[in-house]
DNA sequence: GCTAGTATGCACCTTTTGGTAAGTACCCAG
DNA sequence: CTGGGTACTTACCAAAAGGTGCATACTAGC
C-alpha cells in the first residue's frame, strides 16, 4: 500500500482524474440522467467495447462515482447509476458540457486540422 | 483533408477533446492567470519535458485556445497566453476546478487505492 | 447446431501518449 | 574550455490505453 498519494497542482488536475478515459465522459453523462441497465448504457455510449466499458465502469465505481446494483437474475439484470458523489461531479460538470455543446463546430473543426496534420505526417 | 469530421455525442466530449492531455489542464490553469513567457510555463507547470510541453502548446495553439507571440530576440523571448476563445474554456472549467479542489482529498484517496490495485496486479 | 437476449472475463495485440537523450542556435560569465 | 540562461527539434523508446477475438453462463426460438 503506497503511503505515498499523488499531489495534485490544482483542483482541475485532480477532477480530470476521475473522469480520465475515453468512455468516462459519456458514461457520466447518459447517468446523470437516470439509472441505466448495462446494455442500455452500452449502446447509449456507441462503439465501445464490453471490455473497456466494464474497466472504466469499474474504476468509476471504484472512485465511488457510480453505484452498480446487481439484481442476482437470470438472465443478468445490472443497474448502474450516479452516486451523490457523483451527481456532484455532474453538476460540476455542465457548464464545461454547455460551453463543449456551444463550440461544437469549431471544436470540430479543430480536431478535423489536427487529424488532417496527421495524415500528412 | 477529410471531409468527414468526428461527432461529437454531447458538449462534454467536445470540450474534453480540446483538453485532453496530460498537461494542458495545467497549462491552461497558469494561462488563466495571466501571459507567461515559455520558461516560466515549463517551471509553473512541473516535471514535463520540452518535447511533451511544445507538442501540447502547439496543439493548444492550432486549435485556437493558446496565443504565441514571438518577440524575435535572442535569447529567445516568446510568451504565451489564452485567446478570448481560451478564456471562455478557462470560464467554463471553473466549477470543475472548484469541485476537483473541494475533493481533493477522497479524489486522491481513489487514485491512491487504484495505484494499490494495479502495484499488486 | 445456429441465432437472439442478458452481463462480464481473459489472453494477446495495436495504437496512442508521454518520455529520454541528444541536439540546434544565440547570449553571458568564470 | 566549462557552466548558466533563452526556446525549441529529432529519433527512438517505454508505458499506457483501448481494442479483438474468443470465451463464460443462463434463457428462448429456428
């Protein structure tokens, strides 16, 4: 067990953190919603696999961000939804998720510049 | 150049592909304050290379968030500072930089416990 | 057998991101 | 010559993150 923690520079570096991961963004947000059922939430996110949604579910649990309910069925029936602790984090995330939803074309527009520098490099 | 850009689903994974990076939180932490000219970024923002910091700047910069003015002396005199654009990012990430501070200790108490995990795997 | 549904695991591989080590070019001081 | 400062570059490598393909186990239908 590390004694050791990780310091964090400010309080940005740290939130980002918790929701480092290609999926986890999206995660949050489908939860921040309403409880979602596992293949629910998979095909809410997209062209993930099972694998890594499971992965980064697990670590968002496992950073008490989401509750997982497992309802012990056959066939499987698994609830996940957002903890308090994580419904704080939502909130604290919708003006980033506005202001994203608000420069959608030129963010767009900028990663097309950046994909388009790479496959000329 | 592609004619297809990348959808984003929601403004959150817009805006986190614009800050995705291991050092653009910070950079973009320091910038709000204020100009800052190279030298005094890299030592504001720690233990980054000179490769990883100019690759992020850059990309910062291409994606119109980062201003670089060049003074054209030498030594070498170039600052960097946030656009209005960078600004209106800086603005929005605010309350989750206040999140991740009124966290800070259970967010690194989780990274801790994920670093056990993957020490002893 | 195959398909579909439910939720998840494992071994191995590929891709992406960050780092290392050395370098460029100019200035100054000892 | 050595050291320090200024701001970057290149080639190669290491580590991390995400993906592929197959599997587990139960049900149902063709």
């Amino acid at each position: 067990m590390p004694t050791q923690t990780r310091a964090f520079t400010c309080g940005l570096d740290a939130a980002l953190a918790v929701i480092g991961g290609k999926w986890k963004p999206l995660v949050l947000y489908h939860l921040a919603k309403g409880t979602l059922r596992y293949g629910e939430l998979r095909r809410a996110v997209g062209s993930v696999t099972h694998k890594v949604l499971i992965q980064q579910l697990k670590e968002l649990e496992a950073d008490g961000v989401v509750k997982r309910v497992d309802y012990g069925e056959i066939p499987p029936r698994v609830d996940y939804s957002l903890t308090k602790f994580g419904h704080t984090l939502a909130s604290a995330l919708a003006p980033l998720c506005q202001w994203g939803t608000d420069h959608t074309r030129e963010i767009a527009r900028a990663v097309a510049r950046r994909e388009a520098r790479e496959a000329v490099a």
